[in-house]
C-alpha cells in the first residue's frame, strides 16, 4: 500500500491542556505523568509521523519564518509503537510551528462541508476543501483513516511569500496516488485553489493530511485497507493484479482469487453500534444478460472465521446496485467483543456476473449508546410508510373483503324454537391461508448431525448446542406458522446424499415429513430442478455433451422424489430461478422443460407445481426481469406445461424496498398475463435498521395478504441460528430473543387477523359475524348449565352452524 510516501499522519499534542489530537491511522495516548506520548501504528504498513507539540506560550507565538518549516518527524513498523516527548531531538527547523487549522466534519463519502473555527466564529468553504489558516484553535479531533479506495487526501502548498495573500492548492487522490476529480470545480488533477486571509510574517509550509473527522472519542469513520482471502481461508495484504481499476478503485469480480477483508480497525465491545458506510456501482454487462445489477453481500466475520458464507455473521447485508453509483449506510448492535483487527468486513460478490466497483467504504463504531436505527433514518424508506398512506385503508376493504366470511351460529331448543341471548364465542385456531417457514428436516427430527471440527472448531460444543435449540426450534415452528418449505433438504444434490453422511440424510427429511403432516402443517417441496450446474450433482454436468442423458436422469429424479414425497407435499417448486440459472434449460430446451412438469403432475397429480423466481416483485422489482419471465411461462404454458402456481421470491437485500402500492401492480401485471394464482415463496429482509425491518415486514405481508390472486406467504426462515442471513435476516435472534418484525408478523397474523370474539344471540336466536377463513371453536352457553363446543372450518363461501340445545323447550 502505497501510503508512507505522502507521510501522511499526524498528530497534535496540547501540552498545556494534555490533549493528544490525531490525524489519520495512528494512535497516541499520554503517559508517564503527561511528560510524552506512545504512538502505535496499527496498520499493516509503515508509517512516518508528523508531530506538533505546543503549550499555551508558544501558541501565542507567531509562525517562525523558516522556509520549508517541518514538524518532528518518526517512523514506525507496522504494528509498531515508539515514545515520545517534547524534547526529542528532531529536524533543525524543530522550532517551527504550525498549528492545527485543518478542521473537518463528516458529512458522507468525501467529507464535504469542511470547517474551520476562528474568534470570528465558523466558516464553511465550497468544494470539500479544508480551511487553511493557521492560528486557528484546534477542536478535539479523533482519528480518521483513508478509504481503500478514493476518501480525499489533502495536502496544502501555500507558495506565495508574506505579506501578500495565503493561498492553498487542495488535491483529492486516491490511495496510490491516482487524482480524484468529484465534481466540476476540481480540474483534471482533482485540484481546488483556496485563498485564505491576509496572514503576516508567514513561510511557505508544506503539511499533508487526510480529511479529518471533527468528532470526539470513537466516532470518526475509519477506512481500513483490505486484507485478501484466499480460497484456503488464509489472509494476504498483497492484492490481486484485477483488484483495483486504472483509477485505483477496489473492483471485486468472480474472477478475482481472492476476496477483499476490511479489518476492524478499533476494538468492539458486545453492545456497540458499528456503522458502514458504502458508496458501489456496476461495472460493465456481465455474462446474465439482465439490466445492469450487481450484487455484494457484505459479512463481518472473525478474521479467523472458517467460511466466507456464515450464517454466524455479527452483520450480514446483500446490496443490489445499477451502473449508477448508489451509497448505502447500514448499522448494526454487535453480538460480542473483538480486539482491533480481530474480525473484518468481508466483502464477496452475490448472483450476478458483473464486476462490481467500490468507490469508497467507511466504517465507525458508536458505543453503545447510538440507535442503529437513528443513524440510517431517512437513509433507507419506501414510498407508502406513513401512517396514514391511502392504501391502507384499501388493504383493510381488500382484507375484510377477500379473506373473511360471513359466519352466523343458530341456536334453538329441540322443536326449533330460537333461543335469544344464548352466549356465542367464536375463537380461531387455525388460518385456512398458508403462513409458512423454510425449516431444516434434522432439527425437526433431532438427528444426530456430524460437525466437522474443519467447520466447527469444538463439535462437541456445537453438538450440544444443536440438541439444546432444536425444542424450541419445534416449538416456534409449531406456535409460529402453518406451513413449512424445506430450505435445502428436498434439493437435488442434498437429497442424493452429496453433502456426505450425518450432514443431511433421507432418512431425516421423510421422518421430518412424517412429523409435521402429524402435526397438520401444510408443506412445500424446494426445489426439482435448479438449472445451474452448480446446484445439480456434479456428475449430471459430466452428461453435458449427450443431452439426452441429461434428461433422463431429471426425469428420473423428478419420480424418484416425487414418489417419495407426493402424500405429504401440497407444492412442488418445480424449477427454480430460470433467468438466471440456466445451463440445463439452454442445453435441452424448452419443449424438454415443459417436460419437468408433465413427468412432475404425473406422480403427483395432487400436488400443486409452481416456478419460482427471484426480483420480480423484491427489491423494487425489475421489470427487464418479470417481462422475461412471463414470456418464459407463456412459452412453457404453451407447450403443455401444467403450471398451478408462480411463486414470487421475496428477498429484500438493500434499500430497495418496493412500494405497496407497487407490489399491487406487479401483482396486477403478472396475474393478468398468466391468469394463475401468485405466492410469496421465500420471503426476507435483511435490514439492519430493526424498525423499518419491522415496518416494510408488517406493510409488505398486508399488501400480499390484501390481493385476491394470492394463495401463500412463506417466510426463508424465521431462527437466527437457522437462517441463511443469521441474525440481520431472521425474526427471532440466534440466542432467541425476539425481534421488532417477530412482534409485527404476530400482531398481523395471530392477532389483527384472528378471529376471537364473544357475542349474544338475538331475538331469533341467531349471532352473525365476520370471521377469518380457517378452522374455529364455538362455544355456546345457555343458561347456566349448558354449554356446546362445536369445531368447523369456516370457507371462502361462509357458513351457518345450527346448535340445538337439548332438554325441556319449556
């Protein structure tokens, strides 16, 4: 890292007030009794060491007039710590002193707004360029790093002799030296020219800093530099040849052998509140063919962590951006305490081809005193989340009209006769309309799963633990929903036993099965056929060039799971994701597609077939995407495909968060090109802002549930320890502590649409209501003695339940 030959840091010792300011990657702290100061350098290269220290007296004094002015001088090694106090020998021009007149506050990417503070009070100067006068009193200063890829750095040449005007020249550069133009008053070189005040008795001086981050104790954001994992899971600081654009901008692609790893720079106790600032764009078309996206998941993980994809992750966030750069702020609550440098942001490409661009990264740790969800309020909102927003008051008519019937209960004596205020309680126990969960079949069971010391550093501790969650797993599940999809049991190389004895098993997914019809959940099977050959076995990809084989053995598989699942499956997903998932559908075609499904309703002429397909209604929606979509049903409807059900992903990765009103009309769209019912197959939202979390879980789910061309909403998982995004993703944290979207799924499903109401019979013995489809208990009670219990399942259509209470009418 091309760092040391700005000799970039610095630092500024108030010996009078004992104050130590830092600008830039280093540490300083006073010791011995105020008498010096240690400074560290953390980072993993050398740094040179500018220092200035000045007590109350030599502050008043003017600026000597040496030419050429230096502070003292250090250099550290990486990781490295000297000593030193006020009187160490240094350059001969140790005398001259200049004082601290960079000020800056944060204000996004590029620390815009740039202040300075005099006696006559704060001036803001255009451009994001820093104040240049000296003789300006310092504010208490924490330190601020270089983003990898882009955050300004400043350096001033004030190159006109006293007493004429002072003027600065700012240049913005990257890491490596490369200018950064931002906007139309920088030149080619990324140049401003600042003209200070009339200043007497001044030299030339030449001081270089970063921007620096006017906020005090551990508030400043701190840019790292990336660290780079291997395949094998270890860490090198030397860069990919690819990494880095001719601008010097970090440029992350498939391609690339190794993944950029950001280490914290500051410690993090459990508790605190860790920000990330990102600012991406999509790079040139990649190989998918779609609109332009890219897609990064971002982790932070152990350094030492075993695996990249871990659903253990302190903070987990897939970002989708476009060819336009986007920023993104995201913050987290972090579940436990690491030293600096011990876990890192890792940053891994997701989904699309495209290489993708990172034109800067900051991240800040809060405390633990800052709401997440303050620090990226207004950052991240969608259209519809008022309070009052119109639709929902339609989506109350839609509710009222769609998913509720009329329910009248009769009570009469023996001969007929109506018996009035006979008490009526109508309690639900059951939704007629599936609310459902992926699930993982060995947690239902309680298999004896096998943890691989390679993936698990003590299995015997993580064997325990398994057996501990997994009742109240079952139990959540149960209390919970009343559908589950197996989220990678039912897969095709899962389920052949790729995955290797003790991690999943048939066995398990078949008892499992078992386990929940006992238990009256609905279930939908995931997946027949992904058309990646990655998510195939690896032996079908070696039929490749005898194309027929290739359909042999799909057709095969289709009997062979379908025959063992078919009495307890009400769906099957038949294919999924075909737009971006498309080696075996392009290399047999789609007559042989249609076929899937043919040979699917043939053994399992009950089941209910469904294509699945991702961005069609999340994230905004693209509508390149669900135009191509509905052209690849239409075809397949056209071939004979007995298609029953489109299922709609619901996967929510960034501040992308579609509009009710929006979702309706996607709705709208495809129902009305397909005229087939629509479902919600794997809805998530991994947001670290908890409240809208909650908010869009609560808003989304009630523009589903409003529409009447839907027939189920089924979560990706529910469990922070088992949920493919860990904590940020799921509705319940791994240590099973609830979230603020636990509490809004609940109040919507088990409560706001949930039948529990007492009533009396009128005159002619009748109490009439509207109820939730599903099944209900009634309960009559008349008189003091006699009391009915009835069970139905009230339809779409409604019903009437006659009770006759026996005895004496007289």
């Amino acid at each position: 890292m091309m760092l040391t030959w700005c000799d970039l840091p610095g630092i500024y010792w108030d010996t009078t007030r004992q104050h130590v300011h830092v600008l830039d990657h280093v540490d300083a702290e006073i010791v011995d009794g105020g008498r010096q100061i240690t400074i560290t350098n953390p980072t993993a290269f050398p740094a040179r060491v500018k220092i200035l220290a000045e007590d109350d007296a030599a502050r008043r004094e003017p600026l000597a007039m040496t030419a050429g002015g230096r502070w003292p001088v250090v250099d550290i090694p990486p990781g490295g710590s000297v000593f030193w106090n006020s009187s160490t020998p240094c350059s001969p021009t140790a005398s001259s002193a200049i004082r601290l007149h960079g000020i800056a506050k944060p204000s996004g990417f590029w620390h815009r707004d740039w202040v300075a503070r005099s006696s006559s009070g704060v001036q803001e100067l255009p451009g994001g360029a820093p104040f240049c006068q000296p003789g300006i009193e310092p504010r208490r200063v924490a330190r601020a790093v270089p983003s990898p890829a882009a955050l300004a750095t400043a350096f001033l040449i004030p190159f006109l002799w006293p007493p004429g005007p002072w003027e600065c020249s700012v240049r913005q550069i990257d890491l490596y030296g490369n200018p950064t133009p931002e906007s139309a008053d920088r030149d080619s070189g990324g140049k401003i020219g600042v003209m200070t005040n009339w200043i007497r008795r001044m030299a030339p001086l030449c001081v270089l800093f970063h921007s620096v981050a006017c906020v005090a104790g551990n508030a400043a954001p701190q840019t790292p530099d990336p660290q780079w994992r291997l395949s094998d899971g270890t860490l090198t600081s030397e860069a990919p040849e690819t990494a880095f654009t001719e601008d010097g901008i970090l440029s992350i692609a498939r391609s690339l052998p190794a993944l950029p790893v950001f280490p914290l720079p500051f410690a993090v106790e459990a508790g605190d509140v860790v920000s990330i600032e990102i600012e991406l764009e999509a790079a040139e078309a990649g190989e998918d063919g779609d609109s332009g996206q890219a897609g990064l998941i971002l982790s932070v993980l152990p350094l030492d962590a075993d695996r990249t994809y871990n659903t253990s992750a302190d903070f987990r966030q897939i970002v989708l951006v476009g060819t336009d750069a986007e920023r993104f702020r995201f913050a987290y609550v972090s579940p436990r305490s690491f030293e600096a440098g011990e876990s890192g942001l890792l940053a891994a490409m997701s989904y699309f081809h495209r290489p993708l661009l990172v034109n800067s990264l900051s991240i800040n740790n809060h405390g633990p005193d800052e709401d997440p969800a303050a620090l990226t309020a207004g950052v991240i909102s969608y259209r519809g989340h008022e309070a009052e927003a119109p639709w929902r008051a339609e989506a109350r008519r839609r509710i009222e009209r769609h998913r509720m019937a009329d329910l009248t209960v009769v009570v009469t004596d023996r001969v007929g006769n109506p018996l009035p205020e006979a008490t009526v309680a109508v309690r639900q126990l059951r939704h007629a309309y599936p609310f459902g969960t992926a699930g993982v079949a060995g947690r239902i069971v309680d298999a004896e799963r096998v943890f691989d010391p390679e993936n698990h550093p003590d299995p015997e501790a993580a064997r325990e633990q398994w057996f501990e969650d997994n009742p109240r797993y079952r139990e959540a599940l149960l209390e919970n929903f009343n559908t589950v999809v197996y989220e990678n049991d039912l897969k095709w190389p899962q389920w052949s036993g790729a995955q290797g004895a003790g991690i999943r098993d048939q066995h398990w997914t078949v008892d499992s099965l078992e386990w929940l019809r006992d238990h009256r959940m609905y279930i939908k099977g995931h997946t027949l056929v992904w058309g990646s050959w990655r998510f195939t076995p690896d032996w079908l990809r070696e039929l490749e060039e005898r194309p027929e084989e290739v359909q042999a053995a799909v057709l095969s598989h289709i009997r062979d799971i379908g025959g063992a699942t078919k009495d307890y499956v009400r769906w099957w997903d038949v294919v999924n994701e075909p737009m971006s998932h498309r080696n075996v559908i392009e290399l047999l075609g789609m007559d042989q597609v249609a076929e899937w499904f043919k040979e699917a309703r043939a053994v399992m002429p009950e089941v209910r077939l469904v294509i699945n397909e991702f961005d069609i209604v999340g994230n905004g929606g693209s509508p390149r995407r669900r135009e191509g979509f509905v052209e690849f049903c239409k075809d397949l409807i056209e071939r004979g495909a007995p298609i029953d059900v489109i299922g709609f992903q619901g996967h929510f990765w960034s501040d992308r968060l579609t509009a009710p009103e929006d979702v309706w009309a996607i709705m709208d769209e495809v129902h009305g090109a397909l005229n087939l019912p629509l479902m919600i197959s794997e809805f998530d939202m991994n947001l670290p802002n908890e409240a809208l979390q909650a908010d869009y879980t609560r808003d989304f789910i009630t523009a589903w549930f409003a529409h009447p061309a839907t027939e189920a909403f089924i979560m990706w998982g529910f469990w922070g320890g088992a949920h493919w995004m860990g904590d940020s993703g799921s509705m319940i944290r791994r240590d099973w502590t609830e979230k603020p979207n636990f509490a809004a799924y609940r109040d919507l499903v088990y409560d706001e649409w949930w039948t529990d109401e007492t009533l009396d019979t009128d005159a002619s013995g009748k109490a009439a209501l509207r109820a939730f489809h599903g099944r209900h208990e009634i309960t009559v009670t008349y008189g003091d003695r006699r009391t009915f219990l009835r069970r139905i399942e009230l339809p779409p259509e409604g019903g009437t339940l006659h009770v006759v209470v026996p005895g004496d009418p007289h």
